[in-house]
C-alpha cells in the first residue's frame, strides 16, 4: 500500500517519485480522559402491570390489474426473391 499522499505532485525540484519525500513534522495530540464504570447489580422485584390496547386498521392496498390493447397492419411484401448473381471471372468471360 502506497502511503505517499503526494503522488499527483509529479516531479518535485528534479526528484522522481521513489525520491521525493515530504518534510513534515511529528505532532503529538491528547485526546481526553477515558472514564470507566464498574457496574454492579442487584436483583430488585418490581411488579409491572402492562395493559394491552388492541387497534385494527384497515389498509387500501392497490392491486394492479393490466389490460393491454392491440392493433394490427397490414404490410405488402413483394414475392420476387432477389438471388444474387455468382462473379464470373474476366477469364471465363473472354471464352465466351
């Protein structure tokens, strides 16, 4: 993996690619302080009383019925078949 970030600068001060490296300093950064929690449980009963409500709808969905539509033409088409005539060569035809 190439990490050269620098690679569409082309040729830089007479120095091909392999050559160049940039001079850029090291920079230390500190993120602030993580906190850690231990958690501990202890069992509590708590009595919980879920009413339950329930709702019917009703949906209009749609249901695609396709109807399609037709038409017809009529075409003339000529019954003459055109066959293609074979090359004579200009030999055979100074024999004739």
């Amino acid at each position: 993996m190439n990490r050269n970030y620098y690679n569409n600068m082309g040729n830089v001060g007479g120095a091909n690619e392999a050559e160049f490296c940039p001079d850029c300093p090291t920079q230390t950064i500190y993120d602030p302080p993580i906190t850690q929690y231990e958690n501990y449980y202890h069992p509590q009963l708590v009595n919980v009383i879920q009413n339950i409500e329930t709702v019917k709808q009703h949906h209009c969905c749609p249901v695609y019925q396709h109807q399609y539509t037709h038409t017809e033409k009529n075409v003339m088409v000529s019954s003459v078949k055109k066959k293609k005539r074979a090359k004579i060569s200009s030999k055979k035809r100074s024999n004739k």
